[in-house]
C-alpha cells in the first residue's frame, strides 16, 4: 500500500498537480485536482477558501445527481414489475377463457369415442385428438401457475412414502398398458415439503416420460 501510495504521489508530482482538495461527497469519494498558476505563483489561503467552497458545492451537485439516478432505478425497477403483474393478470384471464373451451371439446371427443365401438381407426383418431387437447391443458396449467402467486403449505411426512402412493396411483389410472413402471423401494425420508406440488411434479414426470424415450 505504502508503494502504491509512493507511485500516485510520484503521478501527480509528474502533472505538476498544485493543489489536491477533497470534494466532501455522501457516496463516493472524490478529489479536485488543480494545476500550477501560469504565473508560477503559489495557490493563497484566499484562494484556497473559494476553492474549497466550490468543492463543496460541487459535492453537492454529486450527490443530487446519484440521487436523481439511483430514483430513476428504483422507478424503473417498480415499472417493470407493475407490468409484469399486468402480464400476469392477462395471462390468467386467458388461461381461463381457453381452459373452458378445452374441456368442452373433450367432453364431445369421448362422447364421440363412446359411438363408434366398431370404428377403430376413428377410436384412434378421437384419442390422438384427446391426447393433443390434455397437452394444451397442461400448458393452461402451468401458465395458471406462473400467473398467480404460488402458496406452499409445508407439511413434515415421509417423501418415499409419498412417491410411492404417487406412482401406484398412476399405475391405477393410466391406460397405456404398454407402459412399465417400476419404483424402487427405499428407506423413509423425512422432510418438510408441500404434498400436492410434490405429487403433481412426479405425475408430471411420469405422464411425460414415455415420449421422452422414444
């Protein structure tokens, strides 16, 4: 330190810096550096006076224009998440108006699916039809998600436990036969977490899986 301090004195002695005065700023430090006179003569107390006022002043103006910036961001910062509620309010609107047509078309598709037992390409059609509308679903949902403001409710009970009433629940209700799930057994874990977001993150991932293997 003591060096580096040798070297800036060596840098202002090289300027022919006269005069070193501290503007007296609230945020950052700052310093005032004066040349020597045309005339060679040296700075007087008089001098030194006007000079420091005007530092002080100079200060002044410093700490008003960090001021002024630091408001602006701070403005700034409270527009931006203004707008993000909005987006956030108009997402859930939309997310509503799209979920009930969802579920109407559903409900007709598996009617429709019920009338034609002896038309199998047609079953297949409606399921493929049902499949790609319970996509769109779940995308409603988890925009409906991200537009509220998301509750926890922490519970303490055992993880594996709840996995595991999770993926025998899915084996129970899903219908592609095709599919093989197998969980393996482990040792409690306790912890303290929200059940239901737990359970809807492992159905998730086990709707899902199948199409990400093939």
């Amino acid at each position: 330190q003591q060096h580096a301090h040798l070297e800036d004195l060596a840098q202002v002695l090289e300027a022919r810096i006269a005069v070193v005065v501290t503007l007296p700023c609230r945020e950052q430090q700052g310093w005032l550096l004066l040349g020597e006179k045309l005339s060679g003569r040296p700075f007087f107390s008089q001098e030194l006076m006007l000079i420091e006022a005007a530092c002080v002043q100079l200060a002044m103006a410093i700490d008003n224009l960090l001021l002024v910036q630091s408001k602006l961001a701070l403005e700034r910062t409270m527009q931006h998440r203004e707008k993000l509620a909005a987006i956030g309010q108009l997402a859930a609107t939309v997310a509503h108006e799209i979920r009930n047509p969802i579920t109407g078309a559903k409900c007709l598709l598996q009617q429709v699916g019920d009338e034609l037992n002896g038309n199998a390409q047609g079953r297949e059609y409606v399921q493929l039809a049902l499949e790609d509308l319970e996509r769109v679903e779940e995308s409603v949902s988890q925009l409906l998600t991200f537009a509220r403001k998301e509750e926890f409710q922490f519970v303490e009970q055992d993880v594996s436990d709840l996995i595991q009433a999770t993926v025998q629940r899915f084996i129970a209700q899903t219908q592609d036969r095709t599919v093989a799930v197998h969980a393996q057994e482990s040792p409690p874990v306790w912890a303290a977490v929200d059940e239901e977001k737990i359970r809807r993150t492992v159905l998730n991932l086990l709707v899902k899986a199948p199409d990400a293997v093939h």
